[in-house]
C-alpha cells in the first residue's frame, strides 16, 4: 500500500514508519521540520517531505496516490498558533475533507483514552470533537465511496522515546529523587509503542477494522506513583515521592504553565483527574498481546546496558 503518515516523524510515528516499510509499504511523512525525522531518512520506501499539514491544498498533495491515511500529530498543550482545536479537531477535519478528494481507501487516526465532550481536559474534549469530525457526514457529493475510518485511543505510551519514563528518570536525577507528583493516584495501563505501532499496522490491513474504535492498554493498571517507583527503580535511581494535593498540584500547574515547553499545565491536571484505563481490550480484537512495562524499561533506562546503537 501507499501510506501517509501525518506525525511520523514523533514518537509513536518513527516506530509506525519502521514497521510499514518493514512489512513492504510505501510512505510518505510530512514534517514542518526534516531533522526531527533523523531515523527516518534511512529508510528505502519513505517519502519525508517538509510540509504544512494544516493547508487543505498541500494535504490533498500529500494524499494524493495513497490508499491510507493515519493522522497522528497531536500536542499535549497548545503553544503559538497551534492550539487544540487547530491541531486536533481542525486538522482531523481537513484529513477527512481531502481524504475524500483524494479518493483515500482508509484513514486511521489516533486519539486518546478519555475522549469524551464533557471530559475534564480541554486536551480531552478536542480528542472528542476530533472524533466527532471524522464521523460527521460529508459536505459534498464526490464520486468516491467515503473512506474507511479506525479510532485508536491509548492510555499512555512508554518506549524508548517516551516522555514518560524518560522525563521521569531526568526528573529524578535533577531532583536527586524527591518528586512532588500531581495526581499521584491516577491509574493508567501503560502501553508499549512497538504494541500500538503493530495495532495500526494491523488495522490497515484488516477490513473489519473499517468504523471500529480500538482502545489500547497494556497488561498492568498502575498508579502514577508506581510508574515513577518502577522507573526509578530500573533505571538505578533513588525515589521519594510526596504526593501533592489537588489544591497545590493545580497551583503547580498554573505556574509550571508559564513555564517555555509548558512541562506540566492546568490542562495537563485536569486529564489526570481521569483514570486512563480501558474498558474494553482493543489490543485483543487486533491478535495482539501487550508488553509489561519491566520486559522493555531496562532495554533503554537500565544504566548498566550498553546503549542501543544508532
Ligand atoms: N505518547 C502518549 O503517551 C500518547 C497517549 C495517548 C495518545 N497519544 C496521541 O498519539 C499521537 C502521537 O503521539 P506521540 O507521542 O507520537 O507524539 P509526538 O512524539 O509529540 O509527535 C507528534 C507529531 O505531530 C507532529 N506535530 C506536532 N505539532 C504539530 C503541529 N502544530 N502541526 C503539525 N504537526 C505537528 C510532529 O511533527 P513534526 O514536528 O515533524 O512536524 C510529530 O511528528 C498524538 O495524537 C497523541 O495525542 C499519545
């Protein structure tokens, strides 16, 4: 197949592309910059192009000749021009509209556990509305039989890359493990990317997949507070946590808000207020059995394993 990846070049998106060209596709990755798409480049069947994905007529280029879309672009605060609406439910919209132009056989896209309109999280109600786009009826009569839509919502992605256990692991190690942690009870089932990477995979070759909602969890329910103790304890760290109440870890939010990058926000607590966990097993619906978290954390934060080569 003739795939685009928007958000190839992130996270899930680099696990994504490898698994594709590994399985014989051709890809196409758009990216508002080429150096955040280093471990791309090397791959024969990938098309990087530098792009602005929010130009309707540069996305039906993109499309064009592509019998897949998979929409993975996606922030955790707005920043700039990017806010939530442009670059989730806008954008959702517009890989709809010209995926239809474009005569788009499937479009996969990725949300997140806890989508929901009247979520807490501005992030949460954005994954919803984008959702809600995807779905809505066409506003023009074109030739072509509307294209295939699957919904993947996660809760949180651990992998190599993560922003996960890596902020984790650099957050103790600046704080020479005494961690002030927000939402220290919130429960998540951490998923492995290499297990979302194959579900996407996985969906773009079943048909049944069509108009489907997969949600994707790992094996293990944990607390915030146990996914910092696992992390600190694979990768050697010492661990102290001091759960903040609400009141504070809000104040924490506000502030940190104000912060360049925005490490943590209002928005970002407002999320945490929700357990992210699945209620129902997507990852089985797709033949897939999903990784513990200690069978792949030592392989990138064990200080005493060879670092992977490039
Ligand atoms: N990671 C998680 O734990 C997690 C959990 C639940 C859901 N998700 C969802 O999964 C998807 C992938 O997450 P990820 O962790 O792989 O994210 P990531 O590493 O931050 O990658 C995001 C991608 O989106 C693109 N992007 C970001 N802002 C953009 C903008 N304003 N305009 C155009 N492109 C933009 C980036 O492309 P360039 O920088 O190359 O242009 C990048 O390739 C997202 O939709 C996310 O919400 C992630």
């Amino acid at each position: 197949m003739n795939v685009c990846v928007l958000g190839g070049s992130g996270f899930v998106g680099t696990e994504l592309v490898i698994r594709l060209v590994r399985a014989g596709h051709w890809v196409r990755v758009p990216t508002r910059n080429l150096t955040r798409a280093e471990r791309l480049r090397v791959l024969d069947t990938v098309e990087l192009r530098v792009a602005n994905v929010h130009e309707p007529r540069i996305l039906s280029q993109l499309f064009a000749g592509c019998d897949a879309v998979v929409n993975l672009v996606g922030i955790l605060n707005p920043r700039g021009r990017a806010s939530f609406d442009t670059v989730h439910t806008e954008l959702a919209a517009k890989v709809m509209a010209s995926a239809r132009t474009a005569a788009v056989r499937h479009v996969l896209h990725m949300s997140a556990l806890g989508a929901d309109p009247h979520a807490p999280s501005r992030y949460l109600r954005s994954k919803a509305a984008a959702e809600a786009r995807l779905r809505a009826a066409p506003h023009s009569e074109l030739p072509h039989a509307d294209p295939a839509v699957t919904v993947f919502r996660p809760s949180v992605i651990f992998g190599p890359a993560d922003s996960l256990t890596n902020r984790f692991a650099r957050l103790l190690r600046l704080t020479a493990g005494c961690l002030p942690l927000a939402r220290a009870r919130a429960r998540f089932a951490p998923i492995c990317v290499f297990d979302v990477a194959d579900a996407l995979v996985r969906a773009l070759g079943e048909r049944a997949s069509a108009g489907q909602t997969y949600e994707l969890c790992g094996p293990q329910v944990m607390t915030l507070a146990q996914i910092v103790r696992l992390t600190a304890r694979v990768a050697r760290l010492p661990c102290r946590i001091v759960p903040l109440p609400d009141a504070i870890a809000r104040v924490q939010g506000l502030l940190m808000g104000l912060l360049p990058g925005k490490p943590f926000s209002l928005d970002n607590f407002r999320s945490l207020t929700l357990d992210s966990v699945c209620r129902e097993d997507g990852c089985r619906r797709l033949g897939i059995t999903p990784t513990a978290m200690l069978a792949v954390l030592p392989t990138y934060l064990d200080p005493r394993r060879p670092a992977p080569l490039a």
